[in-house]
C-alpha cells in the first residue's frame, strides 16, 4: 500500500458475515492456550473455514526479560528453572519447530487432514535478521493464500504468538494488507505503563510494523482484556476430561499447568516497573492461598471472529509502539480496532460445546 486510506481500513474492520476464510498464526507449543484455540477454529465449520496454520517462532528466554525489574540484564533461563509445568525452547528455530509439531498434533487429533494446511513459520525474529522479513514456507504460503482470495474478500488471519510470520508477508508484498485482515493477540492495553508482553516483545520490529503499515488490524490486549479467559480446574475435570478424544488432551494439559501445587511465577515482583512503587513491596505480602484456575487468552482471537456480541471494542488510532516498549499516541495515525472486553462465559461456552459435539472423536 503506498499511502494508507484511513476509511478503506475502517470499512475493513466491520464484523464480517456467513463463513469466513481463516489463517491461524500460533506458537503452539508455548503454553496450552494455543491449542484450545486451533481445536475450537477447526471445530467451527459453520464459521470458519481454517485454510492453513503456521508455526510461530517461540523463545523462552522472553520470559527472562518479562521476570527482571528495569535496569538489569536478564538471566538465561534453563528448562529447569522453569519448573516442568512451563514448556520450554531455547531457541526461536526450536520453538517454531516444536510448535509446527503440536499444530500436527492437534489436527490428527481432531481426525483433519494437515497435508497442505500446516507450515512451518520463521526460524527467528525480524529484529534478528537486521530487520529484514524472516523468509519461511509460512510467509510464502499466507502471501499466496492471500493474493488468491477474490475480489471483495478478505482472509483472516488469527495470530496469537510473536508477529514475525504475518509482518513478514507484509514485508516481502505489501499490497496484501488490502487482502487480508488481521487479529492479533499482543501487548498490553494502551493505557498501561508499557506494552511489555511475552508476544509483542519477543520481535518488537515485527510488531511496530504491523501497526505500522496500515493493515486493517484488531488488537487484542492481553492484561485485563484476554486475561478474562480463565478455566478452573472443576471446569477441566467435567467438561473437558473423558468428553472427547480432544477435550481430554486439552484437560490433561492445561490441568498439568494449573495443579495447585504449580508456583505462581507471572504474579511475583508485579510491583517491579511501577513508578511509585518498590520492587521489594511485593516481598512483604506474600500469597498464602490461591482459587486456582489458568488463562487460555489465544482462544481471545476465535472468539472475536464468532460473534459481535462476545466482545466490545472501538475503532482508534493505531497507537505508536517504541523501542522500549512504550505506548505513545498520535491522533492522525490510521485506525485500528481495539478490544477492550471480551465475555468469558460466552466465548468459553461455545468452545467446550464444539468440543462434546465433536462427532469424529472419541476418548
């Protein structure tokens, strides 16, 4: 696009109808989060029609950076220092290979045929290569998928892990933001201290072109927007378990990350950045119980695309991203929408009836 039409792009980001032609873009291997989402996009035939997904790079050492107060230098961190609770890659290319190998997974699972739909992503980040797009079957495969879809139609892509893949694609044939539409699961609201976020600042270059190049673009926030998306552990063990073959994949792995006994790692030193308070404030008022559930918040981008009264959000400037991760605004910028509330029980309801529903399986 050599100059970004501000009213193309909102017309863009009005909530399509019937069936839509989708890509899911996912770090599958990372957490459990992205499974539940490509099993609930592949079990929505009446919505979706899944045309390919692509593996994402992943690289634990992010989580270093996302652990270590401003001013200090991340440690590396070992598979051991995780705990066995947390999957890990120590490499973005380890990453990206681990997760196209659960992506397979995921499909026989689900009884669907992966031969042609599922690509390996980039070996490593944008801000790795010297800024260049990160060449890889995915970015290949999204361009073609989208420089095929017919006049007046646009192809979906869901991404819900570090941005290399799509803002590569962007790179390499610009003219396909006017093809496609994107969904992103990254950073945190605008209004925060700083976007700092596993997705967004695992490739920051990626993510500042995205917002960047006037793609029509819905962001999905991460920390008090996605975050919504929990599931207890009563909900696991009878909804999920001995319902399907897929339900009670996703309930062994996702109980394995919220067992009582798992350390709660993302809430130590959340007062570590914040002006106003210390970093040993938290020390002083340690957790002594806990109602346990985990976060599947990639499920955050199918949802949005099933129905328009499962999410709230509004069209507003594409807020400019730092180097430092710092959220800045600038009123003339291109619109992109911003979701702001997604319903939990909704969207979480309609994913587990797809998942007993699911005819092809059995447990």
């Amino acid at each position: 696009m050599s100059t970004i039409d501000h009213e193309k792009i909102a017309e863009a980001l009005q909530f399509p109808e019937g069936v839509i032609d989708v890509v899911l873009d996912t770090d599958a291997y990372n957490e459990v989060d992205d499974q539940f989402a490509i099993s609930w996009a592949l079990t929505s035939k009446e919505r979706m029609n899944v045309q390919a997904v692509y593996a994402a790079p992943f690289c634990s050492q992010a989580i270093a950076k996302l652990m270590t107060p401003p001013g200090q230098k991340p440690i590396h961190l070992t598979k051991e220092m995780l705990g066995s609770e947390v999957n890990f890659a120590d490499t973005p290319e380890e990453g990206m290979e681990l997760s196209y190998q659960e992506i397979k997974k995921i499909f026989e699972l689900l009884g669907e045929d992966s031969d042609g739909r599922v690509f390996r992503g980039s070996p490593t980040y944008i801000t790795e290569n010297s800024g260049k797009p990160v060449e890889s079957e995915a970015v290949y495969d999204l361009i073609k998928r989208a420089k095929a879809m017919p006049q007046g139609k646009r192809l979906y892509v869901l991404a819900f892990g570090a941005i290399t893949n799509v803002a590569s694609a962007l790179m390499m044939e610009p003219d396909i933001a006017d093809k496609i539409v994107v969904i992103w699961l990254g950073g945190q609201p605008p209004y925060f201290m700083n976007a700092a976020e596993f997705n967004l600042m695992q490739d920051i270059p990626a993510a500042q072109h995205l917002l960047n190049c006037g793609v029509p673009l819905v962001l999905i926030p991460c920390q008090g927007v996605a975050s919504h998306l929990t599931l207890t552990l009563p909900e696991v063990d009878t909804l999920l378990v001995g319902k399907s073959k897929i339900g009670s994949y996703l309930g062994r792995i996702v109980r394995k990350a919220i067992h009582p006994g798992a350390p709660v790692r993302a809430h130590k030193g959340n007062t570590c950045g914040m002006d106003d308070m210390s970093k040993e404030l938290g020390t002083k008022f340690p957790t002594t119980a806990a109602a346990h559930s985990r976060v599947i918040w990639d499920i955050s981008t199918v949802g949005y695309l099933m129905n328009p009264n499962w999410s709230i959000s509004s069209l507003q400037p594409s807020p400019v991203l730092g180097d430092n991760m710092d959220w800045s605004t600038d009123t003339s910028r291109h619109p992109i929408r911003l979701v702001c509330f997604v319903s939990r029980d909704y969207i979480i309801g309609d994913m587990i009836a797809k998942f007993e529903k699911w005819d092809c399986c059995e447990d």
